[in-house]
C-alpha cells in the first residue's frame, strides 16, 4: 500500500513556500528492473521524489536545502532551459536535478538522477530516440564513474550490469556487451553473474526490450 501527504516547503534558493507531495509509506512486490528499477508499489511514485519550487525551478531532494552556489546554477541558461519545453514534466525535474549536482561535481547523484530520468521518460512513452539519448548519457555516466573508481566495489558486477542494461535499451550493442563481459571479469556472486550471463544473450540477440532481475535468475 502507497499513501501520501502534503507540505509546504520554503524554497532554500529564493525563498518561495511551495506546497510538495510527500511519500508518507510504499511498499515493493516482486523482483526489480535489471536497471534496478524498483518493483510496485514504490516504482510508481516517482513524482515524491524530488520536490520542485514553483517559482523559481529549484529541484532537489528536499528544496529547504541548497548549496551556497544554487542560485548561479537555477539562473543558468542551460538550467532555465530544463524548466519549460517539450519534454516530460516529471521528466525536467530529475533532469534539473541531475543538473545541479553534475554543477556541483557530484556526479555518481549527476548520474543517478538521469537514470531516474529515464524511468520517467519510459512511463510517459517519449520517443525513442529522446529515450535512447537519455540512457546514453546515463550509461557513459556510469562508465566514467567506473573508469575513475566512483562506485561502490561492495557490490562487484552491479554497475556492469546496470550500464550495459542501459547501453542494450539504447541499441548500443558493442558497449553493451564490453560492458558485460567486463562485469563477468570482477569478483560477482552467483545471483550477479547470471544476470550478466542474461545479458549477454540479450544482447547477442539484439533485444532491446525491458526485463526484470527474476528473468535471470530462475
């Protein structure tokens, strides 16, 4: 069961009071995306997790924190041009939150909010070329935190199969794949290497569809 409430927030970066959803209890049923995407419930609640100030366009976490710099960063042409066009509105929102922390050179938050990016886009059906240039970026995202050590070695193999997961939904068949087998080189536990293993085969069979971890590991 999913419930939720309401609050005003003041906005940290101009001081504007925005009444934001909040996320009060979920749950999870079933196995996740093999790009981790959470299983129902809390798949589904996407749109509590990052709060937006409605005059300004500041998005964050919780909007009553900012860094010292964020106003520089909401006032930027490229961030007033993530506010209003096109795309997805829920879609904008982690794609400005993404924003600020790759400002901030927090990229490992950068790149997680782009992947989030892309769930949205996947549930408001863009178009997949709009789609396929999202993932992209979220995969070399994740490929330049592996190059440069930022992730987490506690989990050995769960970033491989996140990004080549990110590279094959795009169609990019040849990182997906050095991706893959990449992660089968790492010290994987069983469950890891037969989604990598999983992979792989999707891969050599050019599908590019969605597939849960249970997929893999039956």
């Amino acid at each position: 069961m999913t419930t939720y409430g309401t609050d005003t927030r003041k906005c940290a970066c101009c001081g504007h009071s925005s009444e934001v959803n909040v996320l009060a209890s979920t749950s999870s049923f079933g196995s996740p995306d093999i790009d981790l995407r959470p299983p129902p419930l809390h798949r589904f609640t996407m749109d509590t997790w990052v709060e937006c100030c409605d005059q300004c366009g500041y998005c964050a976490k919780d909007i009553r924190h900012a860094p010292e710099q964020i106003r520089e960063i909401v006032e930027s042409p490229d961030y007033r041009s993530l506010i209003n066009n096109a795309t997805p509105s829920l879609v904008l929102r982690f794609l400005r939150t993404s924003y600020i922390h790759r400002s901030l050179a927090s990229h490992a938050e950068a790149t997680h909010y782009l992947r989030i990016a892309v769930w949205a886009g996947e549930d408001a059906q863009m178009p997949d070329d709009a789609l396929n240039t999202l993932r992209v970026n979220a995969a070399e995202g994740y490929k330049s935190l592996r190059s440069q050590g930022g992730w987490s070695r506690s989990d050995p193999g769960v970033l491989e199969t996140v990004t080549a997961d990110l590279f094959r939904r795009a169609g990019r068949w040849d990182d997906a794949l050095e991706l893959a087998n990449e992660g089968l080189l790492a010290d994987v536990n069983e469950n890891v290497r037969k989604v990598l293993e999983f992979e792989i085969s999707l891969i050599n069979s050019r599908d590019q569809k969605v597939y849960k971890v249970s997929d893999a590991i039956k």
